[in-house]
C-alpha cells in the first residue's frame, strides 16, 4: 500500500472515531436531560401539592375556630353576649387610662387609683378572657378605634387638667360599672358569666368609693354629690 493510501485510511479512521465520539457525547446528555427533567418536575408539583395542602389546612382550622367562636356567643343570651363584649373593652380602658394615670397625675390620689386600676382590671380581664375562652369565644386583647382616641385625648393632658378629667369619667365609668355587674349577677342567664359578675362586683364597689373622695379633692365637689343619685337611678 502506497503512503498516499495509508494517509487517506487514517484520515478516514480519524473521522469515524470523532463521529463515534460526538455521538455518544449526544446521547449521554440526551439521557441527563431526560433523567433530570421527570424528577425535577415531580419535585415541584410535589412542594406546590403540599404548599395547598397547607394552605387548605389553615384555611380550615380559621374556618373551624371562627364556627366555634360564633357557635359560642350563639349560646349566650343577648344580655350574657352584651355584658361579655362591654366588660372586656371597658376593662382593658381602665387598664390603659391607669397608666396614663399613674404616670401623668398630679396628685398623689390620682396616681394612687390609677395604679389600683391597672392591678385590678388586669387581674379581671385575664379571668373575663380564660372564662370565654372556655366557651369557645376569644375576646380582644387591645383597645377599639374609639376606646384608643380616648386614651389618646387623656395623654395629651397634664396637671390638674388631668386629675380633674380622669377623676370625672372614673367616677361615671364605675358608677356603670357597679349597675351592670349587679344586672349581669342577678339577671344574667349564663351560670360563669353570673358567678364572674358576682365575684368582681366588691371591688368595683371599692373602686367607686375610692373615686368620690378623689373627684372632690382634684376639685369637681360637684360630680362626687350627685354621685349617689346617680348610682342609684343606674341599678337594675
């Protein structure tokens, strides 16, 4: 075989191997591609499975909570879900305003009974929310629009602007307070909600009469006067 025929051999063996090559590069990739994409793909559509299963299972346990919560305000009487929802902001007032009072009142007294507000409202409002939640229902842990603008209005004031203002509504406030805690113990229908209103009434008791002799010192002798025509024309 002539040298001229030996080079065209191997040029022809040389491009029979890089085909060889070329092709089993392709075909390897072929199945990478082939192997990797089925699992990708059931990879995702798994986690998009249980993301909705998730979110289906939140949805239903809210869906859930919200039934039993409505489930148990249906069981009380419009009295018993009145009284409820009343004594829980207005508890949560008292909290908050003492506060304000303890820290921004003039007088000793002010400062003194803004104190005991916050030491005994928050114990009641921490039964009042256990006691309902018991029945299935939860009751707001923070102040309504309303309630918060008027906490607002009392910050803004200081000195005796403030005692006077504070020692006023304290005043009116547990003149309510003590008339709807003695209906609610008497006339009430629910046997907790009773026995709660029962419980608590002395120390509203308490709390009014702390708040006459207040409402006079910071100046409004007025209010403390008609204060027992008051409470007497508010009770059931």
């Amino acid at each position: 075989m002539s040298n001229e025929h030996l080079i065209k051999s191997a040029h022809i063996w040389a491009l029979v191997v890089l085909l060889a090559c070329g092709i089993l590069v392709l075909a390897g990739g072929a199945s990478t591609t082939n192997s990797g994409g089925p699992q990708n793909s059931n990879s995702t559509t798994s986690k998009t499975q249980n993301s909705n299963s998730t979110k289906n299972a939140n949805r239903k346990a809210d869906s859930t909570s919200a039934k039993g919560e409505r489930a148990g305000m249906a069981s009380l009487s419009s009295q018993d879900r009145d009284f409820l929802t009343e004594a829980a902001m207005g508890g949560l007032m008292e909290v908050e305003l003492g506060r304000v009072a303890a820290q921004q009142g003039a007088s000793d007294v002010v400062k003194q009974f803004g104190q005991r507000m916050v030491d005994d409202h928050s114990k009641a409002n921490s039964e009042l929310m256990s006691l309902a939640s018991s029945k299935g229902i939860t009751l707001p842990a923070d102040l309504d629009e309303k309630h918060r603008n008027e906490v607002a209005k009392f910050s803004k004031m200081t000195g005796t602007e403030f005692d006077r203002a504070y020692a006023k509504m304290m005043l009116n406030d547990h003149i309510k307070d003590v008339a709807a805690f003695e209906k609610e113990s008497t006339k009430g229908v629910d046997p907790d909600l009773k026995a709660f209103a029962a419980k608590t009434l002395p120390t509203l008791q308490e709390h009014l009469q702390l708040a006459k002799p207040m409402n006079s010192q910071v100046g409004n002798p007025s209010d403390s006067k008609s204060s027992n025509k008051n409470s007497n024309s508010n009770r059931p």
